[in-house]
C-alpha cells in the first residue's frame, strides 16, 4: 500500500509577529505624546487633577523656572493673593525674568480683574503692574475664573503641537535671604508672604523645622500640624 505524506498546510491567517508589531508600535507612538510638566509645588492645586480629568497626560517635576511647562512655552499660575502678593515684592519680575529662558512665556491669574480691583490696591497701580508685565516682559497675561478654565487654557496650549525643548534653565541667582525664602515655599502653602513671616520670627531655617505646632499655628494655622509632619517624615525609598 502507497503511504502518501501529505504536507502540512500553514495557516495563512496566523500572523505570530502581529501583536509584538502593534504593541511595539503603540510604545513607540505613547513615547511620542508631549506631556505638560507640571512643578511639584503644584500638587495641592486642582489644576493637575482637572488636566487628568481631560485625559491629559502630565509629569511631576521639580521645575526651576515656572508652574507648567508645554513644549516651549513655560506658565506661570498665581491665584489673585498670589499675584498681589508678588506684586507688592516684586518678587513676580524675578520669576519673569526667568522664564525669559524659554521662547514662550505666559502668565495666568485666577480670579476677575473686578476682584483684583476689589482688595484695596490703587487699580491704576495694578494697571500699570500689569502693563508692564506686557511690554516690558513681553508676557501676555490671562485672567481665568477658576482652576478648571485654568486647565481649559492648558489644555489648548498643549493640544498646539511643538517641538518640546530641553528643560535644561537655571535658576536665576538669588540673594541669601531669597534663598531661604524659597526653600520654605517648597513647603504646602507657604508662599512668599508665610515664609518672610517665619524667617522674621524664627530667623533660621533650622528655627523654623525645630519649632512646635502650636508656634508655626500662629502663621500657618491649621496647616501647622501638616507642616510639623512633613518636617518628621522619614524618606522610604530604597
């Protein structure tokens, strides 16, 4: 009897190398979407949580120079008591300055400009502070009602596509007092205002970590307690 040996048939539909293609394709387009870098001292806004909201991808960092970072363009975020405050110590002209690193530059405040008017400052002085956040920074300057339109602007700005650019910019040089000053804004809500008030009271650095909750109430209020914590808080990673 005649043994036939049949060949075996290849099933054409089984492609083994199909998934591998797509999944080393998703990778690659996943490493090709921008993401808005955000400053770790923004954590405690909502900015961050309503960008993921929209699905926006973004990335904690420890920025130098501004709140945001999108492609080229560097965002800084003051709330109206922060854009007063700044504005009263010009400590806002420093950070402009430094922003300057970058190709673009914006400047957005949360609150109306009515309420900005509203705080007891002159309004021609706000005018004028802002006129010359305009021409002489060239810094355009946007007022959003809340940090959801915040995130809005955000998101459009990101949507513009640009070729991102090295986040390699230099703090620009501080004086002594400066420097304290902006170890302590690395706290939660201490910004310029909090941290001048705890240096004058405590005159060091080291003063201010060692003192008791119920000192730091007298500033910081019920943020005292979460202050102390942080200043206790061991580093776990290994």
């Amino acid at each position: 009897m005649k043994v036939i040996h049949q060949k075996q048939i290849s099933d054409i539909f089984h492609k083994p190398s199909q998934k591998k293609i797509i999944s080393s394709s998703q990778e690659e387009k996943n490493k090709n979407i921008s993401k808005i870098i955000v400053d770790n001292r923004e954590r405690n806004s909502l900015v961050p949580s309503e960008l993921i909201k929209m699905e926006i991808p973004i990335e904690f960092q420890q920025l130098k120079v501004a709140d945001y970072i999108i492609n080229n363009t560097a965002i800084e975020r003051k709330t109206i008591s922060d854009f007063v405050n700044s504005m009263i110590n010009k400590r806002l002209f420093k950070q402009l300055e430094e922003m300057s690193q970058y190709p673009q530059q914006l400047l957005l405040i949360e609150g109306s400009q009515e309420e900005l008017e509203r705080i007891g400052i002159n309004p021609n002085a706000i005018r004028g502070f802002l006129l010359t956040i305009t021409l002489k920074f060239k810094v355009p300057v946007i007022f959003t009602k809340d940090q959801e339109e915040t995130a809005t602007y955000l998101k459009i700005l990101w949507n513009k596509k640009e070729t991102p650019m090295s986040f390699n910019v230099s703090k620009r040089n501080l004086s002594p007092d400066e420097r304290l000053s902006f170890i302590l804004e690395g706290f939660p809500n201490v910004g310029p205002k909090k941290s001048e008030e705890l240096l004058k009271e405590f005159k060091t650095i080291r003063n201010v970590l060692s003192a008791s909750e119920d000192e730091l109430k007298k500033f910081l209020g019920k943020r005292a307690s979460e202050f102390r914590e942080i200043c206790e808080r061991e580093f776990k990673k290994n």
